[in-house]
C-alpha cells in the first residue's frame, strides 16, 4: 500500500547535498501529491502551509522541509476532527448506518465491522436494508453466516425503515450492542434513493452515520459523494478499496474536503481486511 507515494516522498526528501531550494518547493510539493490523486486545491493548501512553516531564505534544509511538509498534511488529516472509537461507546445497541453510492463497499464493510466488533467481545445484529437491488439481502446473508451474526431481514423489495426498526427492536430485546445498518446505493432515481436514506436515518436514528467511499472512484465522485449525501448527512467515512489504489492520496482530500475523520479504511475483500485510521500511522507509512 502507498508505495508509489513513499517512493516519491523519498526521492524529493532524500537527495544530496540536503538542501532544496525555496522557490522549489511548490512544483515538487504539488508534482508529488497530483501525482498521488490528492486534489488540486488540497495540494495547493498543503504546499501553502509547508512554505508558511518554514523560513524564507534561499535554501532550506531537506529534513526541515521534510517535517514541514508532514506536519501540513497532519493539520489536512486531522481537520475532521477525531473518529468515535467504537470499542468505548457507551450506548446500548449503539446504531450505525452505513450509506454510500453503489458499489462502494457498503455491505462488505459491515461484515467487516461486524467482525471487528466480534473479535473484542461486542455483539451485533445486520439489518438487511436494501431491499432494492436484487441479490442484496442474500448477498448479507451469506457475509451474515460466515461471520456468525445474526441478520434481520424483510422481503425484497420491503420498506427499508422497517427491516431497520425491527433490528433495534431485536438488538434491544436481546441486548445485543450493535446494529449494523445495510442501504441500498441505487433506487429508481437519485431523488429516491435520498428520500429513502432520509427516513431511515428518521426512523433508526442511527448513533453513527458512515459514508463509505471507494478510494479509487477520483475526484468527481469524492464531490458527487459529498453533493448527493449533504441532505443525509453523516459523521464520518471509511475508504475502501485502499488495496488497489496505488496512488494512496485520495484521504488526503477526502478529509480536506469533507472535513470528516476517517474511521476505518479496506484493504482487501477478506472480512477481516480492515484497518482503523490512524493518522500518524499514514503518514509513517507515506513519509517514513
Ligand atoms: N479490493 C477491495 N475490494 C473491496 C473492498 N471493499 C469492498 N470491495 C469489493 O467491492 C465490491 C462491491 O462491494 P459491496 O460491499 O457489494 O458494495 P456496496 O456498496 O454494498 O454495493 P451496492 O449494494 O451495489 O450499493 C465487491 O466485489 C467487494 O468485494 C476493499 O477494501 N478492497
Ligand atoms: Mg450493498
């Protein structure tokens, strides 16, 4: 993971003698994260606040820049401020609806979470709905059983909501301590789907509202993401698909431009491909 990007880091930040020169600074800052799918206007703050941090003469130490320059995208990764740590949640069933365009990695990130929360003693049940697109509800069942959780689930083509309430009322009454919300990423139009994410969220008054976004689908999408679901809303986001995407930058704008903490991120199709987001951990990762 990341590795095109740690490659460039290395080969801006590493060269002989040890010095870059100031008027540099922006084009390689802003040729390394183009580079890594990070935003136009996400690069041009990052390079921005390196130039602020450091002083103003001619030469400018590799390591000074370096640290400059990591701790700008730290200021960019930390502005959404920090993801709920799920393990310490006090309320029980504590509820979390997960929405996304589709495809994205909705249903899967549930077994996956799912299977996270397993692992540290916490019980869950999934709430099968998305009820819209063929093939979903059996799609959970399986991830269902091979996780070992218990599913709610209607009729295809049943109120959403309804699937939803019935598994708070059944998380409730068997004092489980999660309910994992599935939703549909296509409804007949777009005007639809968000109407039907609005009531569920009406309904469930879910504890957590994740957007779960696909780190390969670009810029447009990140947007398109953010336009579609501002009347949803939600607290914060899981990147999927970290695995394939080789460019890595994409939470850089991602956080920047929505102003949310990540708090888990995909690396793979396993169940238990999933990784919390720690920030200093990217950026270990990215700029050792
Ligand atoms: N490589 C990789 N693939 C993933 C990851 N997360 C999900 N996928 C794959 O992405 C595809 C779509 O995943 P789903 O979980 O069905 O996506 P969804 O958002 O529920 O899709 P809809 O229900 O159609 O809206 C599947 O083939 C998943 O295996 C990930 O972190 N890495
Ligand atoms: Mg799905």
């Amino acid at each position: 993971m990341f590795d095109s990007l740690k490659r460039k880091f290395q080969e801006a930040f590493s060269r002989s003698p040890g010095t870059i020169l100031y008027g540099d600074l922006e084009p390689e800052i802003l040729e390394i994260l183009l580079s890594a799918d990070v935003s136009y206007d996400t690069a041009v703050k990052i390079s921005e606040k390196t130039k602020s941090i450091l002083p103003k003469q001619k030469k400018i130490d590799i390591m000074e820049a370096r640290d400059a320059f990591r701790q700008s995208m730290r200021e960019i990764l930390v502005s959404g401020g920090d993801a709920v740590d799920l393990l310490s949640v006090t309320t029980k069933p504590y509820k979390i609806l997960f929405i996304g365009i589709n495809g994205t990695g909705k249903t899967t990130t549930i077994a996956k979470v799912a299977s996270y929360l397993k692992e540290n003693d916490k019980r869950s049940v999934m709430a099968a709905s998305d009820t819209f697109r063929a093939g979903a509800i059996e799609q959970l069942e399986a991830l269902s059983g091979k996780v070992g959780i218990p599913i709610i689930k209607h009729a295809a083509g049943s109120d959403p909501s309804s699937v939803a309430f019935d598994a708070i009322e059944h998380a409730k009454a068997k004092k489980l301590d999660f309910v994992l919300i599935d939703s549909a990423g296509r409804m007949q139009t777009n005007r639809n789907l968000m109407e039907e994410m609005k009531k569920i969220k009406r309904i469930s008054k879910p504890d957590l509202t994740v957007l779960v976004l696909d780190a390969m689908i670009g810029q447009d999408a990140i947007s398109q993401a953010q336009t579609f679901f501002k009347e949803v809303t939600y607290d914060c986001v899981v990147m999927t698909k970290m695995d394939t995407d080789a460019r890595g930058g994409a939470i850089l704008s991602v956080t920047d431009e929505l102003k949310k903490p990540v708090l888990f991120i995909g690396t793979g199709q396993n169940i238990s491909d999933l990784q919390k987001f720690e920030v200093d951990w990217y950026l270990s990762k990215i700029l050792p």
